[in-house]
C-alpha cells in the first residue's frame, strides 16, 4: 500500500516581549541574529555547535567519534557511556542541523551505549534531511536521539533515524515537538519512548523495528497522522503501550507488523480513527473491565462482558435505576453521541449547526455537527438529522463505516435479506460483516437475515462497539 503525503510544515520560533516602564517607553526584545555555518568535517560540526546557529553540512559521512580528540566547544559535553562517549549538548537554543539541499549528510558514532546526540534544556531545535545512527554491526544499548526538558523541537525533511539503536527517539518532558517527513527504521528495542511530554506529533514512516515494544507513551496530546507502520515486531508487547495518556492515530497505514496486540490503554483518552489494516498479527492479549451491577442484565446474557466493556470505556452508561435496558432502541442523537465519545472529539470545535431539526441546547448537538462536517453522517434529507428517530441497522453500519473503513471487500450474498439493504449501505454491510464486526439475525429455521430496517438495540450497539475496540486491539 502506497501513500503520497503532501506537507507544508512551518516550524517559526518569534520572541517579541514587551515590557512596561516606569516611563511611556517600552523594550522591545527582537528575534536573534542567526548565524550560518557551512561544514564538511566532523571537526568543523562539532565546533559550529552553538545558539543561533544555522549548520549546513555537505554530502558525506561524519563520524563524531573519531572528531572528538580535536573537538574545541565549550557548548558541547561529553558524556561518559559504558563504551565511550556521546554528545551532550545543555542548554542550546534554536539550532538547526540540515544537509545541503539535494545532499544527503549522515552523522553517527562508536560507542553502542551511547545517543547519536542528546539535547537537555534545549529550544528551538531544527534537524532537517540528516541521517543519524550508529555505524554498522554489533549491538547498542543506545538510542539515535534524545530530548530532555527541551520545547519547540523539530525533525523534518527526509531525516532518518535507523538502528541498530535501540529506540529511535527517546523523550521526556519535551514540549511542542513535531516529527514530519522522517523515518524510523531498524531500531533493537523500540521505536520510541514519549514520557512527561505535551504536544509531540508524528507523520512520517516506521518500518522493520524490532524488540521489546513500539511505542511507550505516558504524555499528554501526542498525535500520529497520516503514518506507515511496516514490519515492525515486538512478541510480547503491543504497537502502542498507553497510561496516563491523549493520543490519536488517524489516517494511518499499518501493515505486515506483529506485535502481541494493536494497542494496550489504560488510564488515557484516545481516538483511534481512519486508519488502514492489511496483513498485521496483533496476537491479543485480555481486555479488563470492571463488572456493571445493572439489575436488568446477568452474567450469562449474550451482551453481558461487551456491555461492561464499553461502559468501562465511557462510551455507554445506564439509563437510571441501576439498568442498561438492553433492549430499548438507540436513537439517532444517541448513536452520533457514542460514536463522538468513540472518536474523542472535542466538542467546543464543532458549533457550525447544518441541521433544522438540531437545537444547540441538546446533548447529541455538537456530535452532531461534527458528524456532519467530517462525513460520518450527512443526514436524511432537507436539513434534518432527525435526531430522535430509532437508528436503523443499515444506517448504523454506514457510520461505523465511516470511521474505520475496513477493507475486508464485497462477499457473495450472505444475507437472505440482501435486496432489502439501501444502495448507499451495502459497501458498509458486507465490509462491517466481512470483518466481524456486525452479524446477521438466524431465525428458527437457521436462515440469516441482516434486517437492515430494523432498528438497533443497546445490547447490539454495546456488541458492535465492543468488537470494533477489540479488533484493533488485535483481539
């Protein structure tokens, strides 16, 4: 599966501070004169170094190790590793690192305990088209990047950051970090650790790492859009180790990976939508949910574990009383909501309302507007969305298609039913049922209909949504 990602990324640092006087007068504080350094020579890197700095490095090889006997910065530390040095480097402010456009600049190192480079308390960080690892064959203990208490970080353009590293970025309380355009490939034990951060983004390329585990994050706000993940493995951890966490993955190709299960969250807020599924082994691994004491469901009932599944999820609650009320139909406003909570959307950024028949004041409301401006729902016709009317079976799967567009194919005609499903739900029917997420109904006689006019209980709704967390979960 191919992607072609079009990206205008700005990274822009400005500083414009204005101070109030004793007098009328203000101090105006302006933007850094930036000094640009062109190099050719590990030596020459090493010694460019500094704030407001712009180093541009020409085509080739350098070998950090072997400049360090002639290295003269005083911004630069060495820090002694089991094998070896790295480079530290404290307190830089905005720097940026990029190779000669059209050129291709790799900066590496000996010592396998060691990062290619480590930034602490650093800002305004810039590495663009730069290759970075450690040279070939042995084992590392050390990762290719690392960032520590640093903001306003950037690796962009092409830059590549590849093993025998153990992990190819290692963050803690990083603030404002975008990785675009970059990949990260071959690493030994992850492909990245993301701890203490806000605001970190990702789109860019992850492929052949293995190990231990792939993602490890324990941050607030951290998004990947529009990525490949390609043959990465970890048997006994999953893609992504979540706690404590906000994260989104939308728009994302995931392919030929085997990991133990997709996606292992605890404790976090997540929206997992629009992505793409294609030869991958998420092996498994239990989903654990608190058991619901509804007086109107047992523990043998059919729905019984998948209701406390989304109920621990936040997706669904009771109606009151201590009841789920299993059987009562899910209506329209109701649907659009759960799928809202599913998806995490924040509902302050949808207040453009295109329905007559929504009034602002009502719960589902901005669920609502941001169905209708994404897609997932465009209404029934003449500006309605008919809020209160019972969902269909055949309009809830054209949702839940919506959102996660298997791509599992048409199959030949499995419901006796097949005729009686709307044109416009078909593609979503068989796709939704291909996968495993929606199933027919048998009657007495064993024959399978869909039913597609029928309207949704709670019990489905909760069996639908519990299998569409569980197969990205791998289960």
């Amino acid at each position: 599966m191919k992607r072609i990602i079009s990206l205008v990324f700005a990274f822009v640092l400005t500083v414009c501070i204005v101070f109030p006087i004793a007098s009328a007068d203000t101090l105006t504080t302006t933007s850094p004169t930036i000094n640009t350094v062109n190099v050719s020579t590990a030596e020459g890197f090493f010694n460019a170094l500094a704030s407001n700095t712009t180093i541009i490095l020409s085509a080739g090889e350098y070998n950090l190790t072997a400049a360090i006997p002639n290295m003269l910065n005083k911004n630069v530390t060495l820090g002694q590793v089991f094998d070896g040095y790295q480079v530290d480097l404290n307190n830089i402010s905005n720097l940026t690192i990029e190779a000669t456009p059209g050129d291709s600049a790799q900066i590496e190192i000996d010592p396998r305990y060691a990062f290619i480079l480590s930034f602490t308390n650093c800002t305004g960080i810039s590495i663009d088209n730069i290759i970075a690892g450690h040279t070939t064959g042995g084992t590392c203990m050390g990762g290719v990047y690392s960032f520590n208490s640093c903001s306003d970080i950037c690796i962009a353009d092409g830059s590549d950051m590849y093993g025998c590293g153990t992990v190819g970025l290692s963050l803690t309380n990083v603030t404002n970090m975008a990785v675009t355009d970059a990949t990260i490939h071959n690493c030994t034990e992850g492909i990245a650790t993301i701890t203490g951060c806000n605001g970190v983004s990702f789109l860019g390329t992850f492929k052949n790492n293995s190990g231990d585990y792939g993602f490890m994050i324990d941050s607030s706000n951290v998004t990947f859009e529009n990525c490949l993940f390609q043959n990465n493995t970890a048997a006994t951890s999953p893609m992504f180790n979540v706690n404590n966490s906000t994260i989104s993955v939308t728009n994302s190709d995931f392919s030929g990976n085997q990991t133990s299960n997709f996606a292992s969250i605890a404790n976090s807020k997540y929206n997992i939508t629009n992505n793409t599924f294609e030869n991958n082994s998420f092996i498994g691994g239990d989903y654990t949910s608190h058991a619901y004491t509804f007086v109107d469901m047992a523990s043998t009932d059919w729905f019984y574990n998948e209701v406390n599944q989304v109920c621990d999820a936040g997706l669904m609650n009771g109606t009151g009383d201590n009841k789920f009320s299993p059987d009562m139909p899910i209506t329209r406003g109701m649907f659009v909501t759960l799928l809202g909570r599913y998806c995490l959307v924040d509902t302050s950024s949808y207040t453009s309302n295109p329905y007559t028949d929504v009034k602002q004041s009502e719960y589902y409301a901005p669920y609502a507007n941001w169905a209708a401006s994404v897609g997932i729902a465009i209404g029934t016709g003449d500006n309605k969305f008919e809020p209160d009317a019972q969902i269909t079976r055949e309009q809830l799967a054209t949702m839940l298609y919506r959102v996660h567009k298997w791509n599992v194919g048409n199959a030949s005609s499995v419901f006796l039913d097949d005729k009686s499903i709307s044109s416009w739900a078909y593609t979503a029917v068989y796709n939704l049922a291909n996968a495993g997420i929606i199933n027919g109904k048998v009657d007495i006689n064993g024959k399978n209909y869909f039913d597609p006019k029928a309207s949704a209980t709670r019990a489905e709704v909760a069996v639908i949504m519990s299998r569409m967390i569980n197969a990205l979960n791998g289960n």
